[in-house]
C-alpha cells in the first residue's frame, strides 16, 4: 500500500489532498496485472489485459506516462489526452508472444485549476470505474464501456442481470486492444471533503455500490478505507485483481465560486476548450464486438 501524501499533504497543488491507495493479485489470478499511480496531481487505475504478461506491461506503460505529468502542480485536459495517446502508440508497438493481445482499461482522477476554481478532471476507458462522494451526493461518474452496460442502456438487460451476464467481462474500448481507444472525459468543480475513488473491477465485481458508499463514508481516514474496500472484494471471493485508489481534498481554491455554478458532470473531448461538452455521453454501440478480459 502507497501513501506518500497522508504524511505530508500540503507539497501539491492548490487543490490539496490526501490519498492512499491498496492493490492486491485476488484469490484466483496467478498475477496482478492491474497498476496504479497515486501522485498528485494524477491518481490512476490501469487493469491490463492480454495472454503471457502482456496486461502488465501495457498497464505499467500508462503509468510511465502520466507519471511524467506528476512533476507539476496541475494538468490541463489536452496533457491527459496526450498522454493516452502516447501510451497507446507503445502498447500498439509491442510485439512478440511475450506481449500478445496487450490492452488495458484506464481510469484517472486529477486535479485542475481553471479560472482560479478548483476541479476534478475524470477520464475513463473501459470498464475501470471512478465514483464521487461530495456531501449527501454519491455517484459513479465514470459510464462502462462494456456489453453489459449497453445491452443495459438499450434496456435489454436489467442490473442485476448484468452481475451474471455471460459478456459481464467484455468491454468494448480499451487502450492498445480493439479498434476503439477513445476516453470520456469529465470536469466537476472539487468541495472540500470530497472523496473520489478510482478501482479495478475486482472491486466493484465483487462489491455493490451501497457498500462502497457506506465505506466512502466511514470517518476512517483514506488509508483505512482502501484496506476495507479490498479486504471486502477479497472476502467476497477476489475472483480478479482488486485496485483502489482514495483521494480526499482537504483544500480547495476558489470553492465559493464553484459551488454557485452548476457542476458540469458530461464527457467532454480533449480536442475542444476545456469547458466544452461532447454530447456524446454514452458509450458507443458495438461494431464488432467486446473484448474479453
């Protein structure tokens, strides 16, 4: 378990915050496959996937990445996609057995100062997850791009359906694996004592939103909370590597303005103005195909 900014947080940012962050293999995998960044101002879950080690290596490449984003205060919207985009040009230069089928899914939560307002900038592709509790508010922000989420949206399947679909494990993008790689993007205005969580599926596979929320909750500091999260995914079977990642802001700028606007919560595109929404919001229908992971 990593968790450098507990001891010291007030080296990072003008959003300030605390994080702690636990990963373990499961009860079943032979490896973990999944990576995890935790240094402000970039927090991050990869959960790779492929055949002979290839889901390690293209995880630990996102993480290469955005690490090199870590020696700056902030990031802008346009640094995270470039920095997909680097990432997916290696995992898509691999080659060799020892690399075959690498592909990852990518969920990311960092911080941004846009108008001297603080943010937290989202980004997800796949079917890795990032939910927010701020106040009385808990939600998933992150949507899955996987089957089971669309044959959800096209009301073919119910939620509890989707816990025992046959394609539950299937997602439809994915960074370096298929032929979609495009990431939702998201800005909400940060409060102070938000708690954001970044996590694998070994999480929430195993564990059900409201026991995740009551968690979140818990006046435990974050550190606790990520053992508790993976402690509960582990008992409930750890069928797949379990990731966690807690961030709490403990100091926001300019939160006075931001709490009278309205949170703009859509994906948004790296290629436009950092305030601009993409209507698409959901994600796109399966042309051929999800990939197994």
């Amino acid at each position: 378990m990593i968790d450098r900014s507990l001891s010291d947080p007030d080296l990072h940012g003008t959003v300030r915050v605390i994080s702690a962050s636990a990963t373990h293999v499961g009860h079943v995998r032979a490896t973990n496959e999944d990576s995890i960044l935790e240094v402000p101002p970039i927090f991050l879950v990869a959960d790779g996937m492929g055949g002979h080690n290839a889901g390690e290596v293209a995880s630990a490449i996102v993480v290469e990445e955005y690490e090199k984003l870590t020696l700056q205060e902030n990031v802008t919207v346009e640094q995270l996609g470039d920095s997909l985009r680097s990432a997916g040009v290696r995992i898509g230069d691999l080659s060799g057995e020892s690399t075959l089928g690498a592909g990852t899914t990518v969920a990311i939560v960092a911080t941004m100062v846009l108008d001297e307002v603080g943010y937290w900038v989202v980004l997800n592709l796949g079917d890795s997850r990032v939910y927010r509790l701020s106040g009385e508010i808990f939600e998933q922000v992150s949507v899955d791009h996987s089957v089971v989420q669309e044959l959800m949206d096209r009301g073919e399947i119910s939620a509890e359906q989707a816990k025992v679909h046959p394609y539950r494990h299937m997602v439809t993008r994915a960074l370096g694996a298929g032929p979609e790689s495009d990431p939702d993007y998201w800005l909400i205005p940060a409060e102070t004592g938000d708690r954001m969580l970044i996590c694998s599926d070994g999480l929430t596979g195993e564990v059900d939103d409201h026991a995740i929320e009551q968690m979140l909750r818990s006046p435990a500091d974050v550190r606790t909370v990520c053992g508790d999260l993976v402690s509960r995914a582990l008992d409930a079977g750890g069928h797949d590597n379990v990731s966690v990642v807690v961030v709490e802001a403990v100091e926001v700028v300019g939160q006075a303005l931001a709490s009278e606007s309205t949170a703009d919560c859509s994906p948004s595109s790296p290629d436009s103005a950092d305030t601009e929404v993409d209507e698409d919001t959901l994600p796109r229908e399966i042309t051929e195909g999800g990939l197994r992971r």
